[in-house]
C-alpha cells in the first residue's frame, strides 16, 4: 500500500485550511496514495475560545468535506483530528476520522491523552475544553490494519503495543507537536513505536506558527518496521509518501520476532500499578 502523510500550516480560515488539504490530498492521490493521513486540527486550529466556536459534530460539514473527497479520489482518509462537539454543554473531543474509498465513515478515534503540561514556560492545558477518549481503536484501511493515534498518544508506548497486539501492521499519528518538544523528541519516539512494535508509522504534523501563538514543528515522516525512514519532510506545506512494504514487515517479525516473544504472564507492573494508585 502506498500511504502520504500530510503537512499543513492550519489556522483560522476553515475554508483556506481545507482547501490546502484537498490540493495536498489530491496530488497524493495522482502520486497513487491509497491512504492519506491529514494532521491534527487540520480544519481549524487555535486558542479554546476559537476551537469552541468552530467546533463540529462529527457528521458536520467537515466529516462531509473529508467523505466526499475520499469518494471522489477512492482513497482511504484520515481526517486527522478535529475538535468535535458532543453537545453544548459538555467539553469537545479531539477526534479521528476514517473515511473509506466508497465515502463512508468506517472508524473514529478520540484522542485519549491530553496534552496537560508545561514546555519552555508555557502551559498547555487540553484536559481545561477537551474530554479524554475512552476507547483504543483498530481500524480496517483495506487489507491494512490501522492503529489511530494522536499526537501526545505518542509518548505512552502501551497504546501502540496493545495496538500491535491486536494486530496494527501500521500506525496512523495525525500530530501538532510544538517545536521544543519536536526537536528533541519527534522522530525519536516516531523510530522507537515503530520498532518496538514492527510496524509503520504514517505521521502528519501540522507545521509553522498559529493564530494562538503556538508554533508546531512539522518534519513529517513515514517510518517502516525496522525503523527507517521512508520519506520524510521539514517546514513545508506538502504531502510526504511512501510505500508500505507488508511482505517485508512480515520478514521482520519472522527473523526478529520479538511480538511472537512477549511474555505477558510476567508483566504484572500494571497491575500492581493500578492497585497502588
């Protein structure tokens, strides 16, 4: 399968960032991308206040946008992230769409950890206007098994090895990882998912600066399961692609076969974690 991971410079103008997608998405496309993967808050990206009022339900004009662009192009879509609105009166969720060739919604993800932290002096609360998710989700991309992730999902391992353990050959990361945190830790985890788990990683970041004062670091890339990098980007707004070798995957796990080796009658720490809290 070939997969693009998509870099854009979201930001206020809704109309303009989709835009951008569809003319990034449709060049993928002509480049014979089966799958595409958007970054996070690819339709609008911004202070809470703005997240808020341009927040959608997820069968809102965005998820139209992304089901007609699949259809259309008969690609696999993932529409990233976006912020949802479960109701008014509740906090929104940063939410993942799968979108198949045939226009149909065929998984969604909510972001299940919030970026609660403090990078170079400056807060980040996400917990303050969005609800963490609840459920890890394996999804169907054709014959291609495709563990959703966002962004900050990145730094807890044991969301990918589930994942993997479940059968992910792949990793969707739809991300806006700031600068600080992308030059010292970016790629770095991006390698380690990858290889620990033998499997892909198609990561999209958004890059450059935004209306709120937020700068992302971009770099996006397309890691395969030995590690390496199959293509990859640095500032520009542009669709990063790369074909998926599953024969060759399955390869790796046959000579180096360290899922088939797990021993998870050992692994008693989260129990024990869990117990202690």
């Amino acid at each position: 399968m070939r997969a693009a991971a998509i870099q854009l410079n979201s930001g206020a103008d809704k109309k303009k960032n989709l835009g951008l997608a569809e003319r990034l998405a449709r060049e993928a496309a002509r480049s014979k991308a089966e799958l595409v993967v958007l970054p996070e808050k690819f339709n609008l990206i911004g202070d809470p206040e703005r997240l808020r009022a341009g927040a959608e339900r997820i069968d809102g004009p965005t998820a139209t946008w992304a089901a007609g662009i699949s259809r259309e192009l008969g690609i696999w879509l993932l529409a990233g992230s976006f912020a949802e609105l479960v109701s008014e009166d509740e906090l929104l969720r940063n939410t993942s769409l799968l979108f198949g060739p045939d226009g149909e919604l065929h998984a969604s993800y909510r972001k299940i950890h919030m970026f609660d932290v403090e990078v170079e002096g400056k807060q980040y609360r996400e917990s303050a206007t969005e609800a963490p998710g609840t459920e890890i989700v394996l999804a169907g991309a054709g014959d291609l098994p495709l563990g959703m992730s966002v962004c900050y999902d990145l730094r807890f391992p044991e969301l990918y090895r589930i994942l993997a353990v479940r059968g992910a050959r792949a990793f969707a990361l739809p991300a806006a990882f700031t600068v600080p945190t992308g030059q010292a830790h970016w790629e770095v985890l991006i390698r380690a998912r990858a290889i620990e788990n033998q499997a892909f990683v198609i990561a999209a970041g958004q890059v450059g600066a935004h209306p709120d004062g937020f700068e992302s670091y971009g770099h996006s890339v397309i890691v395969d399961p030995w590690g390496v990098v199959l293509a990859s980007c640095s500032t520009e707004e542009q669709a990063v692609i790369a074909d998926l070798d599953l024969a060759e995957q399955d390869r790796v796990r046959e000579r180096l076969p360290s899922l088939a080796n797990r021993r998870p009658d050992k692994y008693l720490w989260s129990a024990v974690a869990g117990a202690a809290a």
